[in-house]
C-alpha cells in the first residue's frame, strides 16, 4: 500500500476512534515529523469542522431532507453512468465514491453535532500516557517468587509486555495472596494496556481503588487513562478532578491540562 493511503487509513482511524496502541504511536510520530501527513490532516479537519458548523446551522428535518435530495441526485448520476459510461468500470466506482461520500458526510454532520468537539479522548491518551516505570521494588519476597518477580520486572522494564504479564500470572498463580498487591496490580494492570487489553485493566486500577491499597493515586491516573482510551471521558473526568487536587502529586499537572482541553 502506498503512504498516501496508509496516511489517509491512519487518519479515518483516527477520526473514527479506533487507533490501536501501535498506531497511536505512528501517529504521534508523524505529527512531529511528515509535513504532508499533517497537512492531510488539517485538510480533514477543516473539511469536518466545516461539516459541523452546517450541521449546527440546520435542524435534523432539514438534514434528512437535504439527504433525501442527494441521494434521489445521486441516483439520477447513477443513471447517467449507466447510459454513457457503461463499460467504464472507473466511472461506476466514481458514483459508488459519490454515494458513500454523501452518506458520510450526512452521518459526520449529525455526529459531530452530538460530541462537539473534533479532538478526541484517544489524542489526549496518546499524549499523556506513558507506562508506569520500573523504579525497583519495596517488596519483600524469596526463594521462587522472587526469580519470577525480578523476572517479571526484568520483562516489563524491557517491554516485553506479554512475557511480563504471563509470570505476573505465574505469582499469582503460586499466591493466591497477592491477587490484590498494589505493586503487582499495578505493573500487571500497565502491561495489559500496552497489550491493548484495555477493558481487563480497568478492573484491575478500579479494585485498587476500592481497596484504597497505597498506590490509589497511580490507580486513579491508568483508570482515567483507560477511559480515555476508551473514549469514556465522563468516567475519566472525576478521576482526573480528583488527582488535579493533589497538588504534590506528580500527575496533578497533567489531570488539570486534561481537563481544560476535554471541558
């Protein structure tokens, strides 16, 4: 595929929410670095926001009559391919491009109206997430576990997200006890939001919030993160309320830059 259309695939992605982990990356580094794949994109941009302010102009019978109108256009178009251009198969993927355009612009417009706003919680977590980083352990552990441990860790700090998380099953699996552990919750819930694996995270930072466990602050701030990823930002505003409070805290910052741009 060419770049053309592997930017133009990375911006429906975008636009539509559905970026992966990989590709929030490759989106984030062609931000900073392609010039044509930024232009590209604030062509789109513009094209949509355009869209909006229309859309924001007319009332929705206004919308489904004006799509009733292009649709029966486009079945007069349609037609006339058929008459003049009916061994050119270019000329019939034209008309079905016109067709799906149509329809998309008409469903851009009503929900664009809806979200009213064009950046979405998924950029806000391409920006602001980072895994929680590896700074030794105040776990106090021996013989087996601490090999399955170190080695856990060792996979982690080296982002070999899968292997980490399988060991952090095997100490589990050896210790019932520490299904509920601040740190092994912690690293276990990071590896399975690098893993995009992002529903099963969020089960974990919310059982170490109701534990109130000594890592309640981290937990809040990947619980918010996974809801952004998730396109969930009225779940992820008390969390990120929450930790802009805290003024000693190291994501206060950051929580408080969120919420001016999502509010």
């Amino acid at each position: 595929m060419c770049e053309d259309n592997l930017n133009i695939d990375l911006i429906e992605k975008y636009l539509e929410r559905s970026l992966d982990v990989d590709e929030i990356r490759r989106f984030e580094e062609k931000l900073e670095n392609d010039e044509a794949f930024v232009r590209e994109l604030n062509d789109m941009e513009l094209l949509i926001s355009g869209i909006k302010k229309a859309a924001s102009l007319t009332s929705m019978d206004d919308k489904l009559d004006r799509f009733e109108k292009s649709l029966k256009v486009d079945e007069d178009v349609e037609e006339d391919a058929k008459t003049v251009y009916f061994d050119d198969s270019r000329a019939k993927r034209h008309v079905w491009v016109v067709a799906a355009s149509i329809a998309l612009i008409f469903v851009l417009s009503v929900s664009l109206l809806n979200t009213g706003q064009i950046h979405s919680s998924r950029k806000l977590y391409a920006e602001y997430y980072a895994p929680f980083e590896y700074f030794g352990t105040n776990r106090s552990i021996e013989n087996e576990e601490a090999d399955n441990w170190k080695n856990a860790l060792h996979f982690y700090d080296n982002g070999k997200y899968q292997e980490a998380l399988d060991r952090f099953n095997q100490i589990i699996g050896n210790n019932k006890e520490l299904v509920n552990h601040p740190e092994h919750s912690l690293y276990k819930g990071n590896a399975l939001m690098e893993l995009n694996r992002h529903d099963e995270a969020i089960r974990i930072f919310e059982s170490m919030i109701s534990e109130d466990n000594g890592m309640t602050v981290q937990a809040r701030w990947y619980l918010a993160m996974c809801y952004l990823f998730t396109n969930n930002s009225k779940k992820a505003l008390p969390l990120l309320e929450e930790i802009a409070k805290l003024k000693a805290s190291s994501y206060s910052q950051d929580a408080q830059t969120i919420l001016d741009r999502i509010q």
